[in-house]
C-alpha cells in the first residue's frame, strides 16, 4: 500500500527502531511510548485490520504472537509480565489501519477498557 506508514517502514522508506524481525513479522519501538516498553509488532504484508485476516493473515497473527514472546525476553520483562493489544477499526480505537500489535510492559499496567 503507497500510503500505508507501516508498508513504508517495512519497506525501509522511513526508519525505524527495530527491536526484532523474520521472514513474516517486524517489531519496532513505539514513537509516542504509553509504557517504558511499548513495542508495535506489525505483518510484512499489508492488512488493513484484524477483520481482513485471511488463512494466510492467521498464519500472519500465529507469527506475530512467537514475535512477542520473543521481544518480551529481549526486553526482559517476560517474567514480569506484559500486555498485548490489538484495535480493530476506527471505534476499536485503530489510528493506523495495517494490522499490528502493542505490546506493553515495564511497569505494572492499570486495569481498565478506557
């Protein structure tokens, strides 16, 4: 997608932070941090939102969740403890709309769906 954020970082077009990558998943460093780790873990391949997962989306999901077991040990909060956010659409509160994944940690996270 030509105008897609996510597409233009994977396709090395705007830089990044990268934290982790394979053949299916990259992980960068989020620029406007909610948490002292905040990690955006997106597809290579273009999907607009969870919603538009095909097969081969979910092979794109299953990657991108051994993706955030992996950035957790690298970031070493994998025994403390992290969460792991997906928004789907503009109500879902989706600002990006190419499917990815916050993960949060590195300090006890608040409870709440706000």
């Amino acid at each position: 997608m030509d105008d897609c954020i996510f597409c233009k970082i994977v396709a090395g077009m705007i830089p990044c932070r990268k934290v982790y990558e394979d053949e299916r998943v990259l992980a960068f460093e989020d620029i406007q941090p909610m948490a002292p780790v905040h990690i955006i873990l997106i597809p290579k391949r273009h999907i607009a939102t969870l919603m538009d997962a095909d097969a081969e989306g979910m092979a794109d999901l299953q990657a991108m969740m051994v993706a955030a077991r992996a950035v957790a040990k690298l970031k070493a909060i994998d025994a403390r403890g992290f969460r792991l956010v997906i928004n789907c659409n503009e109500e879902g509160g989706q600002v990006v709309f190419h499917l990815h994944m916050h993960l949060l940690g590195g300090q006890k996270l608040r409870c709440g769906l706000a």
